[in-house]
C-alpha cells in the first residue's frame, strides 16, 4: 500500500471533529500553549534586555562606589576606555511648605544620557537640567503637589520643577527604589549639603566605550588595577541584573512547568490513543483479513494520530502567541516587554518539537500493538488484551533520548532541568512500580464475603484492567494540586515573613550622630509615645577573611564566590554596638559588652559565616572610604529577619569603627491611633531641623516588595494551574478511556441482576481505594517537587502551609470521586443488546 492510499484510507477513517481522539489535542493544546507563550515572553524579554542594555546600565560600564567621589587616578583609567559621564545617587527629602516626600535623587552631568533618550510629559527631549532646575518623576510632583514653575526644597538648596519625566532610559538599570525620582545637575548634592563626610550617597559612573572593546577585559582589568576600592562594576551584558534574574530564574520555572503539564499530558495521550485505537480493533481486524501489512496499519493509524497530534500542537501555539500579550500586560512597567503580538521563531519550534515527541513516546506502544498483532488476537482484545511488543522501545527511547537532548540545549541552567527530567523519569517509575504493585497484591489478597468488594477488587488486577494508567493519572493528578498548594503558601509565607505587616512607620537615614537629642526631642513633641531606635550606620567592603595567617582575598576569587556568600559582593550597611542587637541572639562565642577597647571585634551572621567557613577566632578585613581595617571574629549571631528594624550581616566593637567618617540611621515607630494629620505634621518638622537626613516611610516600600512577591506568586499560580488543568484532563481521560471495557462490564453485571446503586458503588470503592492508596504518594511526589521550586530555584524559604495543602489534596480526592460517578453514570444507560453484540 502506497502512502497516498494509506493517507486516504485515514483520511476518510479520521472523523472532522477528531472524535475519540480529543483527550490527544486538548493534552498537546495545554502543553505546546503553555511553553509558546513562556517561551515568546521570555524570549522577547531577554532580547530586549540584551539588545537594549547599553540603554537600560547608561553605558557600556557602570562603576559605583559608597560615600566618595572618583579619586583623579580612577577617573582617568575610565577615560582612556572612552566617554565617561558622572553623577550620584541618593535618598533625599523634597519638601514645600505644605508636604513633603522622600525622593531617590539622581544627579547627572552635561553627558547624560550616553544611550537612549530622555523626555519630558510634553514630549522634549532633555539632558541634565539647567541650572537651578530639576526633573521631577509624576509620583514626585504629585506627593508634593507641584507643577512646571514651582519652587521646592532639597536638602539646604531652593529648586524649580522644570519639568516631569515621562521616560528615563536607565531607570530599569538603577533597581529597586524607595522613592520616585528627582534628577539634579550633579553639583546639586553637594551645594544642598548631602555629601558631607558620613553621608550615605553613591558614585556612578558611566563610561561609553571609544572604538570596539570587550566589557569583560575592561572590568577584569579595573579590577586588577584597583582591587580593594570598592568598585561595583558593571557591564552592558548586565544592564538590569535584578531583572535579568527573574526573568532567567522564572523563565526556568516555567519551562519546567510547560514540560511537567506535557509530561502529565503523555499520560493522557497514551491513554487516548489506547481507547482510539481499542475502539477500531474490528477495522483494523478487517484491514489485515484483507491484506493490509502491519507496515499498513502503521502507516494509516500513525497518519491519523499524527495530524490530531499536528492540529493540537499548532492550536495550542496559537493560542500561546495570542495570550503573551495578555501576560506582557501585566509586566508592563516591571519588565521591558512590548504588548502587542510577537513572533519568536526557535520558541515556537522548540515547543511544536516537545509536543511532537511527547506524542511520539506516549502513542508508541498502543500503535505498535496494534500493528503487530494477528487479526484473531485484535478481534478477541475485549476478553484476551494485547500483550506488549518490545518493538515499542525504539520510538520510545529514541523520542526520550531527543526530548532529553532538546531540554539539555535550551536550558539556561542545564543541571537543574536535568534534576528535573531525572524526577519526572523517577515518578514515572515509582507509579507503574505502585500500579504493579497494586494490582499483584490485589490479586493475592482474600476475596471479600460481600460481592461488591469482591468485584471491585477484581477490576484492579483483572485482565484489560487499567489499574497502571488510573494510578499513573491519578498519581500526577494529585500531585499537581499538592504542588500548587505548596509553592504558592510558600510564596505566601515568604511575603509574610520577609516582608512584616508590622514594621517601624519612619526609617531616617543621614542623621547627624551629634544632634540626636534635638532628633529625640521633636519627635516626642510630634508625636508623644513613639518609640526611637538610632544606630551607626557605615558601608564598606569585605576584603579578606579566615584563619589569620592564611586570610582569603575576595578580590582573588572573582565572580567565584561560595554559595550562599552574597555579603561578598560590592559594599555592605556597617556598624558597630554595645550591646547585642534587638533581634539577635549569640549562638557561638561571647560578646565584647559596654566599655570594651581591646583588639578590634565582629560579630558574624551565621548564614554568612557557613557560606564562607568563618569561626570564632578568625578574621576579616573591610575597606571603609579607602582604609582597610582587621578584626577578630568574637561571636556568631542568629538573625531574626522578620524584625524590619536595623539587621546587619557584621556588627563591630565601637572601638573597630567609631572614628570613621558616618552618620546615624534611626527607626520611628508612631504609636497606636496616630493618624495622617501627626505623620504629615512629623515629617515636615524633621525636614525642617534635618534637611539633610532622609525620612522613609515604610507602608509605600512594604506595599511595592508585597506587590513584587505577589506578582512572582502570581505568575506560579497561573503558571502551575496549566500543570493542574493537564492532570484534570488525564484523569477525565483514563475514566473515559476505561469506559468499553465498563460498558462491557457494567450490562454483564446489570443482566446478572446488578441493581444502579451497586454499580455506582462499585465505582466508587475502586476509585475510592485508588485515590487513598495514592494520596500519600502524591503527597510526598507533590511536596519534593514543590520544595525544589521554592528553595532551589526561587531561593525562598520553605514556608508551606500544611492545613491548606492537607485541604487542597482533600479537594483533589473529593474530585476523583466526582470524576468516577460522572463516568460512571452514561454506563448505567447502556443497553445489554447493543453492548454484546459489538463484541
């Protein structure tokens, strides 16, 4: 037989609705629709931020130090690489007579922006402001209620709105912001009396580069040069490292997500083709009584199943094209994303493969059963099931062996989609080991007295049973809803935890150490019964650290830091303190107490010392504005982080520290029923006495880390609810799919007097038992799965909340049980004649 014959046999055999093969597309529909869409916005995002991150950094390198300017020799290093544009960053109050606002001021020079373009509400393209002007961002103005022409305060210094910003086009690059933008002209921050000695102010630097250069010699080199002068250097390859990560770390995610709602799917697929071709067992009898080859049965069977596979695949990348839209929508303003439709090829294709080679692997074996069986033995498939035929095991593993090569190459972290493939194969292997095991033992315990349990014992170890693809499909099923409860109180606990309802109403940052009395005064006339904490606040850089003699530089370890080190990278908040922080408790080693002035002190966080394999009695060297100083390690501390006071990696003995440059750092907590006349009134007391201290308050800042988290949240949900919707799918499909052979059963069991109550009730013992035999292994399947989503991928903590998960797999079940009566009960409307005599 010719494949033109072959392909109009199947053709004319193929039903226009795809009837009986409609579980194939709806699984390959929710798999191939799910990784089109992740794969298009990642990818669109990715490009952007690699396309555009000259743009987004402001150069092609960006060097930052704390609470300095540029030494002339670190200047002029910078110019030999090319155009070099300076300014600072900062937090700052803006005030008028009526309001004021904490602002993130930004002052730039004449050179500003090197890349892209900035602009005004009314559409002028625009540099540094003139002088005695500033650019305020909409947040900015409308807190303070000003416009274009009106006078404002910041710091010591008197400035006119000149205009509000409608785009700044490195605005992504400067990160996680508490307070909307003002833009000065660099000499600003200074004639306003913000970066005196101790300020906590930061100098960036931007440099274009002049010819072709390669930004990774040019950061090794500056670091080679200046190896303990704090630099944070970064590079246009890095223009938005915070949003780089979450888009690589959730694009990751998600994929995993696409490929386990696939992998669930396969089940559904092999289930579906199963049932399809069971149903065409009498034709492809009658094709081989005539003289079809099994080469032929191939041929037509595989033509169908493939172009059901085909439709399903291109519907659901359709629809994944057609919905990121509608995902890029909510990222607006997050991430650089544009909402219209997009096109990205390799996405696509990558996710048609997956989707083909799913089909492939699942639709396989039941093909190949068919094809290489006998008439006689397709004709008596009902009572006498087809055995399984090794030849099956070429496709198969072929398809695995490309599904696993295609996951490999496009993974931006191979190893943890490895770990994942391994875990998906291992709870493959683990359910067909339950459904073996399940139905061998049911076939050795004693037969039930009570002819109900005794039939719905049978059904699990009977010949045709579909005991091994129930617990297949239930065994993912649940797990996928215990994964969706998991990750997402996680997320939900990790909100909490991080990020406090209760936290102190008003940070205050710059604060002179010399007026804190005067600070303490006001604040009690203001508001009287709040409750005051001040500390030294210092930044500086960890240098080296360990046994004495055999100290570690961090400079010699480049980007290879320990796990886990995050305290290493650039520089970090200081202090130094009397007594043991609130919050805090010593778990190894002593502290210094009042008075101490013996060899200089740190106490370490303990996380951080386990990262770095820091003990009591070794080490660490800082740099603090250019000077290094040593202290010995006195104690390691256990941090409570859900105390949103002042938490500090180090803390030193004021005697390692106190003669440095630096100002103080205070928390306000107002007292219960102060209302928005007593905060407004507050603060612009202590912008009036401190106008160069900043006052921040929290309920905007805890507000945008809650809305960030529940985005992260957010995007889980939906992303884990295409996981769900394929286990709901295969379930509903192994029920289906079981339905012959119930059919068959059920009018046997109704001629032999059967009542509809028993055969309802027969249904529900076997899926019943299935279900509860299964729960735990969803459980623990759920749960690992869910663990390593949250700690190892997210870096969250495991923060499950386990009676929500307890009552999410309850739902689960409840839905099994709903399912079988649901597929019980077109059964109970099958007549006896018709029934028998399609066998």
């Amino acid at each position: 037989m010719t494949w033109t014959a072959a392909w109009r046999i199947a053709r004319r055999d193929l039903s226009a609705r795809f009837r009986g093969l409609r579980l194939l597309l709806v699984c390959l529909f929710l798999g191939t629709g799910a990784l089109a869409a992740i794969g298009t916005l990642t990818g669109t995002i990715e490009r952007q931020l690699t396309d555009r991150g000259r743009e987004f950094l402001g150069g092609d390198l960006q060097v930052a130090v704390w609470q300095r300017p540029l030494v002339p020799e670190e200047v002029a290093a910078l110019r030999d690489l090319g155009t070099v544009s300076q300014g600072t960053r900062m937090q700052a109050m803006a005030s008028t007579s009526e309001a004021a606002a904490p602002v993130e001021l930004k002052a730039v020079d004449d050179r500003w922006p090197l890349f892209g373009t900035a602009t005004l509400a009314n559409g002028k393209r625009i540099g540094a402001p003139p002088p005695g002007q500033a650019w305020l961002a909409r947040g900015a103005a409308d807190r303070l209620g000003v416009k274009p022409g009106d006078r404002f305060s910041i710091g010591t210094g008197d400035l006119t709105v000149g205009g509000i910003l409608e785009t700044e086009p490195d605005r992504l690059g400067e990160g996680f912001q508490l307070g909307p933008t003002v833009i000065v002209r660099a000499d600003v921050p200074a004639a306003s009396g913000l970066t005196a000695p101790g300020a906590m102010y930061r100098t960036k630097t931007n440099v274009a580069f002049s010819g072709t250069r390669d930004a990774q010699v040019a950061e090794d080199a500056l670091k080679a040069r200046f190896p303990d002068a704090g630099f944070e250097i970064r590079t246009r390859d890095r223009g938005a490292p915070g949003a780089d990560r979450f888009v690589g770390r959730m694009g990751e995610f998600l994929t995993l997500v696409g490929l386990a709602a696939l992998v669930i799917a396969g089940i559904g697929i092999g289930g579906g083709v199963s049932s399809y071709l069971d149903a065409r067992r009498q034709g492809i009898a009658t094709l081989k009584v005539l003289g079809a080859t099994s080469r032929d049965i191939a041929r037509i069977y595989a033509m169908e199943i493939g172009a059901a596979a085909l439709v399903g695949s291109f519907a659901g990348i359709a629809t994944g094209v057609a919905i990121t839209p509608l995902l890029a929508k909510a990222l607006e303003g997050l991430l650089p994303v544009g909402t219209g439709i997009v096109f990205a090829p390799v996405a696509l294709l990558t996710a048609l493969a997956y989707g083909l080679l799913v089909a492939l692997v699942f639709a396989a074996p039941p093909l190949v059963r068919a094809r290489s069986f006998p008439a006689m033995a397709l004709m008596r498939q009902r009572v006498s099931p087809l055995a399984r035929d090794r030849a099956a095991l070429v496709p198969v593993l072929g398809g695995l062996a490309a599904i696993v090569a295609l996951a490999l190459g496009t993974a931006r972290q191979p190893m943890l989609t490895a770990g994942f493939l391994a875990g998906a194969a291992g709870a493959l292997a683990l359910l067909a080991g339950i459904g073996w095991a399940i139905r061998r033992g049911a076939a050795r315990l004693p037969r039930p007295r009570d002819p109900l349990w005794r039939a719905a014992l049978a059904n699990l170890h009977r010949p045709g049973a579909a005991t091994g693809t129930l617990v297949t499909a239930l065994g993912f099923g649940l797990s996928a809803f215990v994964l969706l409860a998991a990750v997402q109180t996680s997320i939900d606990g990790t909100i909490a935890k991080r990020v406090p309802a209760q936290a102190p109403d008003y940070f205050v940052l710059d604060l002179p150490k010399d007026r804190l009395r005067e600070f303490d005064t006001i604040v009690q006339q203001g508001a009287p019964g709040a409750g005051l904490r001040a500390v030294p606040a210092l930044r500086g850089a960890i240098l080296a650290y360990g046994p004495k003699d055999a100290m570690t530089r961090v400079a010699d370890l480049g980007d290879d830091l320990p796990e886990g080190a995050w305290a290493l990278r650039g520089e970090r908040g200081l202090t130094y303190a009397d007594d043991v922080p609130p919050g805090n408790t010593v778990i190894e080693g002593e502290w210094w107490g009042p008075f101490y002035d013996g060899e200089p002190l740190v106490s370490v966080d303990e996380e951080f010392a386990d990262a770095v394999g820091l003990k009591v009695g070794d080490y660490l060297t800082i740099g603090v504005l250019g000077v290094e100083r040593q202290a010995k390690v006195a104690s390691l501390r256990r941090i409570d982080w859900q105390t949103m006071g002042f938490n500090y990696v180090l803390v030193f003995s004021p005697n390692t520290l106190r003669d440095a440059p630096h100002n103080m750092a205070a928390t306000i907590q107002l007292p219960d029923g102060a209302g928005g006349a007593v905060k407004g009134t507050l603060l612009r007391d202590l912008v009036r006495a401190f106008p160069s201290s900043s006052v921040i308050e929290t309920g905007p800042v805890l507000r945008q880390a809650r809305d960030l988290l529940s985005q992260v949240g957010l995007a889980t949900l939906a992303a884990a609810s295409v996981a769900v919707l394929a286990g709901l799918a295969v379930l509903l499909g192994a029920i289906a799919a079981a339905r012959a052979q119930r059919t068959y059963d059920t009018v046997v069991l109704r001629v032999l007097g059967a009542s509809r109550r028993q055969v309802m009730l027969l249904a529900l013992a076997e899926y019943g038992a299935l279900a509860l035999i299964l729960a735990g292994v969803a459980l623990a399947i759920g749960l690992g799965a869910a663990w390593y989503v949250v700690t190892q991928l997210f870096e969250f903590e495991w923060l499950p909340a386990w009676g929500w998960v307890a009552a999410v797999l309850g739902a689960g079940l409840a839905l099994v049980v709903a399912f079988a009566v649901a597929g019980a009960l077109p059964l109970l409307r099958a007549k006896p004649a018709q029934a028998l005599r399609a066998l």
